[in-house]
C-alpha cells in the first residue's frame, strides 16, 4: 500500500486511500460537509454605494439641516432599487432600507462620523465640537464614550489656546487651526532660552549646595 501522504495520481486513488485509512461512511459524510451548499446569500457592497447619500446628508447637517427629516430612508432605499435593481428591485429596496435604519451602525451613525471628519478642518471649530457632541449622544454599542473623551480633549486645547493667548478663538477658525496654534505654542515655550533670576531676596540657579548652606547660616548668625 502507497504511504499515506502520497497525492493522485487521480482522484480515485485520493478516495480510494481515504476509505481504506477511514472508512466509507466517514468518507461519503466528509465529501457531504465539504460540497454541502451555504446557506445565505451573499453580501452586498452596499455603503460604497451610499457613499454620496452620506456625505450629502453630512453637508446638510454641517450648516443646521436635518438630514433625517428632510429625506426618509424609505426614499433613500426606493431611489436606490431603481438605479441599481439586481435580481429584484423589492428585495434591494428592502434591503437598503434596513442597512439605513438597523443599528448600531445606521445611517445616523455614518452621517455624523462624517461630519466630525470634515468639520475638523473644513468648518468652524464651533461645528466640529458640536459633532463630537452629537456622537457622544448616541446609543451605547456605538462607542460613545470614545466621542464624549475625543470632545474632552478637544475643550481642552480650546481652554489651553485661551490660557495662552487670553482670548477664545476666533469664530471662523477651524479646530485644526486652533490645535496647530496650540502645538506652536508649546514648542516656543519649550525652546525659549531660560530666564535668569538672581534679583535680591533670590538665589541664582547656579549657586551650588555649599553656597546655599553658607548663606543660610550667615542669614542665622545674623539674627
């Protein structure tokens, strides 16, 4: 008999091997496992599809519309069946309308993820906090507490442009602006050159440990 990890010549000799190794039932249900169809249907690249869809409704939501209202997911869907119909115009219709509205990720939640995205260097940073908002609101298993952490840190350089410049940002500039702003700061305040103290009542920084202990005991005898 050939060894067992010897492959072909044909198919039947493949077969014939495996019976005699395991046995024809183990075989003919193995070969059943293995052809058996899968249930399902195939997913459908549909959101490359919607991609305009989203980004127009996050346009709309940028400048104060609501998207949601102004055009339903039903019709979303219906124009969508018609454009692309596939195997059958209802069932593609039902379809997107369920990718639209089933959560977590509907399409609210795609809407606002990309208004956060363009509002960070496209509107003022006014819009782009109140996208972070907007996410944070939305329902648990959406990750809202990862927004509700992004808009702490995005209050904060705001507080921290402020400290520096004593003054809030100006209403048209971009949060991307007020961040670059900020790191500038920083780096000028880490490269600045090292104030030199030494006026009266105060000790130089390069005064050694002797000198400190010399003076204080001068400054005690005196008394």
């Amino acid at each position: 008999m050939p060894p067992w990890d010897l492959v072909g010549p044909t198919v039947d000799d493949d077969i014939r091997r495996a019976i005699s190794r395991y046995g024809a039932e183990a075989v003919k249900q193995a070969v059943k496992e293995a052809t058996k169809a899968r249930r399902g249907r195939k997913r459908e690249p549909d959101w490359p599809e919607l991609r305009d869809v989203i980004h127009a409704d996050a346009l709309e939501w940028l400048v104060g519309g609501d998207p949601f209202a102004g055009r339903s997911n039903y019709a979303i869907a219906k124009n969508f069946a018609e454009r692309n119909p596939g195997h059958s115009a209802i069932s593609t219709h039902k379809r997107i309308e369920r990718k639209l509205s089933r959560g977590p990720y509907d399409r609210r939640w795609f809407t606002l993820v990309t208004a956060e995205n363009l509002s960070r260097d496209r509107y003022p940073y006014t819009v782009h906090l109140r996208a972070l908002e907007a996410l944070g609101d939305l329902p648990e298993g959406t990750s809202p507490e990862m927004w509700r952490s992004s808009l702490s840190r995005a209050r904060a350089t705001i507080a921290d442009y402020e400290a520096r410049e004593g003054k809030p940002p100006n209403a048209a500039s971009t949060f991307t602006e007020i961040e670059e702003a900020v790191r500038m700061g920083s780096l000028a305040a880490l490269t600045a050159p090292p104030k030199h103290r030494g006026l009266i009542g105060q000790r130089a920084p390069s005064q050694t440990l002797l000198g400190s202990i010399l003076s204080d005991a001068v400054d005690t005898a005196k008394d």
